[in-house]
C-alpha cells in the first residue's frame, strides 16, 4: 500500500509552505528527517497548482523565480526523485489543469477569475474553459512537458479544480442551447440525487443535475481521452490517477466515465475539519465517504485516498484521520496519501495550523504508517 505526504514545488505564500524555494541540501535533510521518523514509501508534489512549480517553456506558465527548479532549470527537481529512488521511495506529481496565472492564459478561454489568496500571484488565477477545443492541446503541452523534463516521475495525479468557481451556469446554458437542452431553470434531479444531497448538506445546483452530468461527462471524458492520448504517444509506464473531492458531485462522474479503463487510480480527497456541520450532517457524510471508497474498491478500481495531515489542524479532528486511515487499510486500498508535509519548519501546512499541530500530525503518522528508519 502506498503511504505517502505531499508538499508544494509551486510558488506558495510562506505561511502554507516554503519547501519550493529552499536549497537541496535543506529539502534534502528534511525528507530523510522525515524518513527517519515516519516509514513513508511515497512522495508527491504538487507541480502545478493555482501557480507553476518547474521551469517551463510554455508561454501560459509563469516561472517564477524565486522558485528553486527556475533557478536551478530543474536540476533541483530531479535531484529530489533520484534522492527518493535511492531510498525506495516512489515520487508522484500533481497538477491542477483548470488554473492558470494572469496574463499568460488567454482571456477568451476563461470562464472566469479564482481569487485564491495562498500564493503570490499578482492578480487573481484564470479559470480555463475546458470546453475550448484548444484547451486539450495546452493541457496536452502541460503534461508533455513535465514527463519530459522529469522523466522519473512514478505517479501522474491530475485534479480539476475550480469549476464552481467559475460561471458554470453559463458553460451550461451554451451547452443546452447547442445540445437542445432545458434551460438552466427547468433542469432535472433524479429523487436519489436529491435525497443523497439533503442528507449531506449539500446546495443542489446544474452540476448534480441529470443535464449537468451529461454536459461533465462529455468534457471531462474528453479530457481522460486526451491524456490517454498523449500518455500513449510518449510512451509513459507510470501510474496515472484522477484526484477529486470524496463525496462531492465528480464523486459520480469520474469513476463512470473510468469503468472501462481501469489503469486510472481514483484519488477522492477530503479534510474533515473543512466545511462543517451539524453533528447529523457531518456523520452523513464520513458514512457516505466510507461506502464510497467500499463501493469503488469492489467495482475493481485502484483507489487511493487523500486523507489530513496538516491541512486542518489535527486537534480539530484526529479521530476521523485515524478511521479512515484504518478503513482504508482495512479494505487493502492501493494507497493512501497524506496532504501535506508535518515540518513546522518548510513544510506544506494550511492556514491557522500551528506548529504544534505539525509536530502531533507527524507523532500520529508515525503510528499509522509505522516508525522511520
């Protein structure tokens, strides 16, 4: 079973997580400190967020430079893998291919600006219109370009996120207006859906729609297509996954659209002490999470889950850390990825989480993954 962290080759605001910009001796020491500690086996990194973490020769991609694979035209990335390698440790890359900095991405394929706040970037990130036929060939170029320059990469993680975040009422109403479609107001819910969405808390909006789900389905299996695509031209043995909220709408469109190409991981994600609820609502969800991860592992999917490390702070909720970590081992998962990098020093942590809660995140992944080394 992988047992994995995650930290930021992107440029990130220093209260998440300074390990981009740091030398290679430095993120060197900390890797094998964390080693010692905690028996890990993998390591992803996020290369490309709301911001870009390589040294990249795509006119969309800013290089920042402060960022240590700018400065060092990747060498420091690809020192990392050999260094993880030489231990036995496997190195994942994740990329989320909806975001893109100002100005480099084009303004006639957005659909709109996230304002994220959690790294240095001058102006709010670009949404891109996935819907776009040129948006394929650019997130073609992304993936191309980061096997190549990183040609050890084990793992390819690939995350969607932001849609809401952009004016998905509109995609859709251009959708149904050239598909005969309903409008926006007379869309369709299915009473299981319905049902599903009340006991969760969660807003029925056009992405849980039956309309909706037709219009995702296309793109997003257009996109699957295309990075099957472009995997195949350049020859890639390495694993590739799709990462997406656990129990949130892509919960029921990626793994339909993945039934017949199981080489895909499912990598669904949650962080229990984000969105809260009432004590009902929130026991609904951790419920429906766990039947999920079941449901998907009996469908025959390589799944592995994305669980807390240092996003909440683990004081607010360890007990649901430490049952879904076991439930995932209980199921024989194929693996489980811990976001974020317990170092109270450079690692990747979230807002509001203290050193303390870096110093009791790492204690507890020392008992669920075992002692280092």
């Amino acid at each position: 079973m992988l047992k994995g962290f995650m930290d930021h080759w992107v440029p990130t605001n220093d209260s998440i997580s300074t390990f981009w910009k740091k030398e290679l001796p430095v993120v060197i020491e900390q890797l094998d400190g964390l080693k010692r500690d905690i028996d890990y086996n993998h390591f992803t990194f996020y290369t490309k967020w709301y911001t870009n973490g390589i040294k990249s020769n795509l006119p969309y991609l800013h290089n920042h430079p402060d960022a240590s694979n700018v400065k060092t035209d990747n060498a420091w990335g690809n020192a990392i893998i050999e260094h993880l390698h030489r231990q036995g440790i496997s190195v994942g890359a994740m990329l989320q291919l909806v975001t893109y900095e100002q100005p480099h991405w084009e303004d006639d394929w957005s659909i709109g600006e996230w304002d994220v706040g959690v790294a240095p970037t001058a102006l709010p990130v670009k949404l891109a219109d996935f819907t776009q036929d040129g948006y394929l060939d650019h997130m073609k170029s992304v993936l191309k370009e980061q096997l190549t320059l990183f040609p050890g990469l084990d793992y390819l993680f690939l995350e969607f996120e932001g849609v809401n975040a952009g004016d998905v009422n509109a995609l859709y109403e251009r959708w149904a207006a050239e598909h005969g479609k309903p409008a926006i107001e007379h869309v369709h819910y299915e009473d299981e859906t319905i049902d599903y969405c009340r006991r969760l808390g969660i807003k029925l909006d056009v992405t849980w729609s039956v309309e909706g789900r037709e219009m995702f389905r296309h793109y997003y299996g257009r996109n699957l297509d295309a990075v099957d695509d472009l995997l195949n031209e350049v020859n890639y043995q390495g694993k590739v996954g799709i990462v997406y909220h656990l129990y949130l709408y892509e919960a029921f469109i990626y793994p339909d659209l993945l039934a017949n190409r199981k080489h895909w991981w499912l990598l669904p994600w949650h962080y229990w002490t984000m969105l809260p609820a009432d004590e009902i609502t929130m026991s609904e969800r951790k419920r429906s999470g766990l039947q999920l991860l079941k449901q998907w592992k009996e469908a025959g999917y390589p799944v592995c889950y994305i669980g807390d490390v240092t996003i909440g702070a683990i004081s607010g909720d360890r007990e649901s850390i430490v049952q879904y970590y076991e439930y995932c081992e209980e199921l024989q998962l194929d693996g489980y990825l811990g976001m974020g990098n317990p170092d109270p020093h450079l690692g990747l942590r979230w807002l509001n989480v203290s050193d303390q809660d870096c110093a009791d995140a790492r204690e507890l992944y020392a008992e669920l993954y075992g002692s280092g080394t």
